[in-house]
C-alpha cells in the first residue's frame, strides 16, 4: 500500500526536468475574508504547460497539498 507521500510525489514526477516560467495567483474573490493561492507555472520538456497550485496555510502545521492543472 502507498503512503500519503508516495501519492504525491507520483503526481509530482511528470513536472521534473520541466521548467519554471512564471508565477500565478488566484486572484481575490467576492469574499474579503478568502485568501488568494499562489504557484507556478511549469513548461514541460513536451512544451505543454502546468499550473502548480500551492494549497497549504500559512501555519505551516501540516504538510500541505497542491494542484497540478493544465494551463488553460
């Protein structure tokens, strides 16, 4: 059985030898109290583009999550 961090490092590997082009943010929402997520954009070595989401809090007391989507 895979572990939790097994899980995420398989949807992670198709973004290594990719490269980092940019930085992204969500942008605000209606709500004032909803923070914004920040991430990345990564170019992979097919020339297709991901957008590396970054889903953790700031507390910084769990590991965290991301999401990995197609550049749209």
């Amino acid at each position: 059985m895979k572990s939790q961090a097994d899980f995420y490092l398989d949807q992670l590997s198709p973004l290594i030898g990719g490269r980092i082009t940019t930085l992204t943010r969500s942008g605000p929402t209606d709500d004032p109290y909803d923070k914004e997520f920040i991430g990345m954009v990564i170019k992979l070595r097919n020339g297709k583009c991901k957008h590396l989401t970054l889903l953790s809090d700031d507390e910084g007391n769990g590991s965290g999550s991301f999401e990995i989507s197609d550049e749209d």
